[in-house]
C-alpha cells in the first residue's frame, strides 16, 4: 500500500518517495523559549510526533530534528522585563518545553538544536548569501532581497505579509529595498546579546538559523519539512529562498506538512483574552493521553477546537479504550466479562490455549483483519488519524460485542490486545504499564506458595501470602497462574 502525503508546496497528496530509498530526514520548526508552551504547540508536536513513529514502525530510518530558538527579539524583551540574562531565560524555557514533551509522550525527536550553538553555521549562510548578491547591509544588519530571488512566494502563493501573520517576526527598518525583505544578521543594541562577525557585532535574524541548522545535519536537501500552518509565511518561504539561492539546488525540502490552527471557543488563543491555556496547566487536570486523543481525533490538517463539552468528550472514548483493554487483559477482574478460556490445567494453571472452533472464530478473525486493513489504509492516506481511530472504536464496539455473547477466546483477547498495543506505538493513548522488578526472594515465596496449594495445604499458603504482603507484594490467582504486584 502506496504512503501518501499531502505537500503544502504542490497542493496535491503525492505517493512518498525519500531522497535515499528507506532513509528519512525530518525537520519541524521548534519553540522561541521565552514562555511556557500552549495547547497549540502540543497540536503541532504531538501530530508530528505520531507521525514520525508511523513511519519508523512501517520500516523507514527516521531522523527527526528540531530546533530551539534561544535567541530572538520576544527572548530578549522578556529577559529585560525579568531582570535576567537571555541565557537564563532560554534555559529555563526550554527546560519546562522538554519537560511538556515527556509528559505528553513526545519522544520521537533525535536531536534539539539551539540557535545560539549554530552561530558560526549560520555566519557562513550570510556571507555566501552576500556572495551570491541575494544579500545586502545597511545600517543594522544584513537583509534578504526577495526581488533577487525568483521563487519567493511558490510555497505560499505570495509574497506579502497579512493580517493572520501574527505570529510571524517583522523586519521593519527605513533603508530595506522592499517592504517584504527580512533580517538575516541583526547588528545589536547596547546591553543585547552579541558575536563577532565580519558584518559587524549582532545575532541571527530568526529564519536563518533553520537553514543553517538543517545544512549542518541534511546538507541542502531533504526530505520532510513540518511546522504549524501559521508559518508557512514568511518563516517557511524564507527558508526556501535562503537555502535554495545559497545551494543553487531545488528543491530544499521534497514534502511540506503543515499542521492546522487551534482555537480555544472558537477564538485564536491570546493572553490578552485570557483564554491561553499552556500544557502544564491542562497536565494539571486532564491526563495526557486526554490531550493525544483529542489531538490525534483531528486529521493533522484540519483546524481543531479545544472547548470543554470536547475534553469532556474524548474522556469518555478513553473510558471506552480503557474499559475494553481491561477486558481482555484481566478478563478475571472485569465485571460482565465473559471471554472463552481453554480448559484448567492441574493447579489452576492453563492447559495449552486453542482457538474456539466455528463460526465465532471466523466472526473474531475477521473483525481482527478487517481493523489492520482499515487502519493501515487510513495511515498511508496523509497519515488519517480520526480515520485510523475510528477503526479502533469499531473494534471496541465488536469486541465487546463479542465478548457479552461468549464468542471471544483467551487467545483472540490475546491478539486483540497486541493489536492494540501495536496501534499505540504510534498513537500513545494507552496507559503506559511499568515493568515490575520482582526481587528473586519474592518470587521463592511465591514458589513455595505454589507448592502448598498444589498438596493443598491452606493454611501455610495462607501464611506465605501474608508473609509476601509484608514484604510490599501481593498475588493474585488467575487461571494462568499467580500475578504477582506491589501492594497498595
């Protein structure tokens, strides 16, 4: 089955060819680390994020890179305000952002470059733009001339700044060429941070260090390029302009992906309005998983609104998961549960697990093929999470079906469940269950207990599992043996 992508540059789905066979460089623009990160950042991290473990899981080498911008302008006018260096500021910043992504489960970005750790990568970017004539000085700093470059404008379909561009960094300086020119090299002020270059004392204008940061990993080229829709102008389509007219090579990137805008009620989120909901906040009363559905419920294209009746809502789909996972997981604890088990073995152990022959076996096969044909035609069609999704739900609506008439095997709960759990390498909405070290001392009480029981010698079984209690543990006797966890 042919990956499709949808390409911002082209404004058609094409089938997904890398530059080098099953080898995949991938880029998403970062954070500016001047404030704690937004619900919005997490649409556009916890999209990519799923996205680059789907193609990790259907065979592709992915690198994934993401920047830091560490130096900016929002950066220095908040650190003014605080009374604190840039540095201190970023640090912090970017500290509480990678915590945001662990606790969202953002775990699939290889490297974090920070802007302020390329400025020699991006010093070289400047000066051969200067070479090549794309480039110009005045009096403070170094500009892009966009008349120079033919291209300006092919990924977004113009060239000049508008009213949704807000969240878009403005150049604005009396002797530039052209209104749309944008800072490559700032020449700083007093008491701003500053290094040497042959165009004298200043720091990176906020496009160029992608590029730079990018050339140093990828070189001129590569494969995926993903960012929020907010930036696809001017940030995006000056990285274009600088790499391509520094390379001489097109394109830079083979697939742009863009993720669509999330509103709060409706409305575009602003601490003015005070409807600014960062993601520790929304960690403090809602799971994390919570926000992944929610997310993830939208197609990563798709404008999404955040509004409590929906958080309200997705709680419950993950009731459902999570109630039909323990289902067939412990199919002994859940209430109403009535999976088809193989016949007890001596001691209450399980005999060797056969599936259920007949009709019912056909009917939980099917529904079983059915859900990966579904979901992996969802997923290599622009990567359709609410489609995939909805295939999951299909299959708690039948397995559960199944599960109330009897016709469900231990063995098939079984499938059903690794089938799950395949779904959320990817989508990360499961709990995440902890491996439990049983100390070896444990396990020889646990042992010994077996044994009583096997001679049935109640009483010192009885005495062992309390002499396991005090110790912090506990069993639990299951038709496939002893289970044994941490007591509460």
């Amino acid at each position: 089955m042919a990956l499709k992508f949808y390409n911002t540059l082209t404004g058609k789905k094409e089938i997904f060819k890398p530059f080098k066979n099953k080898k995949v460089n991938f880029f998403v623009c970062g954070p500016t680390v001047y404030d704690f990160s937004h619900i919005g950042h997490a649409r556009t991290y916890i999209a990519f994020d799923a996205l680059v473990k789907y193609l990790k899981k259907i065979g592709y080498s992915v690198f994934y890179l993401q920047n830091i911008t560490d130096i900016d302008d929002k950066i220095i006018e908040r650190a003014k305000q605080e009374k604190v260096s840039f540095k201190d500021l970023s640090k912090r910043f970017e500290k509480e952002y990678l915590k945001d992504m662990k606790d969202l489960r953002v775990d699939s970005v290889d490297q974090y470059a920070r802007a302020a750790d390329y400025i020699k990568e991006i010093i070289s970017q400047v000066e051969r733009l200067l070479e090549k004539g794309f480039a110009y000085q005045i009096s403070d700093g170094i500009y892009y001339d966009i008349k120079k470059f033919k291209d300006y404008g092919k990924l977004s379909k113009r060239t000049a700044q508008e009213a949704e561009d807000a969240v878009s960094r403005i150049d604005e300086a009396k002797e530039k060429r052209n209104k749309g020119d944008f800072c490559l090299w700032k020449i700083s002020k007093p008491n701003e941070p500053k290094w040497k270059s042959p165009f004298g004392e200043g720091r990176p204008g906020w496009h160029i260090e992608d590029t730079a940061i990018t050339e140093k990993y990828f070189g001129p080229q590569y494969d995926i390029h993903g960012g929020a829709n907010e930036l696809i102008f001017p940030h995006h389509e000056a990285e274009i302009a600088q790499m391509e007219a520094v390379s001489g090579k097109k394109p830079l990137v083979k697939y742009w992906t863009h993720t669509g805008l999330l509103t709060v009620n409706g409305i575009k989120m602003s601490k003015s309005l005070k409807n600014f909901i960062s993601i520790s906040e929304f960690l403090k009363n809602h799971s994390s998983r919570i926000l992944r559905l929610f997310i993830l419920k939208s197609h990563y294209r798709s404008p999404i609104d955040y509004n409590e009746k929906a958080i309200k809502q997705t709680e419950k789909e993950l009731e459902r998961i999570d109630e039909f996972v323990e289902k067939i997981r412990h199919p002994e604890r859940s209430e109403g549960s009535r999976i088809k088990r193989p016949a007890a073995g001596f001691f209450g152990r399980s005999l060797p697990s056969s599936e259920v022959k007949g009709p019912q076996n056909d009917i939980a096969k099917k529904i079983i093929l059915k859900t990966k044909k579904y979901y992996q035609s969802a997923m290599a069609d622009d990567f359709n999470t609410p489609k995939a999704l909805a295939a999951i739900f299909d299959l708690v609506k039948k397995g559960n079906k199944l599960i109330e008439q009897n016709k469900l095997s231990a063995k098939q709960a079984q499938e059903i469940y690794n089938l799950m759990l395949k779904f959320d390498k990817v989508l990360g909405i499961l709990p995440i269950k902890k491996k439990l070290v049983i100390p070896q001392e444990i396990k020889k009480l646990v042992q010994k207990r077996e044994k009583a029981r096997q001679v049935k010698d109640w009483a010192r079984a009885d005495q062992i599992r309390q002499q396991i209690k005090k110790k912090g543990y506990k069993t639990e006797d299951t038709l496939r043996g002893p289970k044994i966890k941490k007591a509460k």
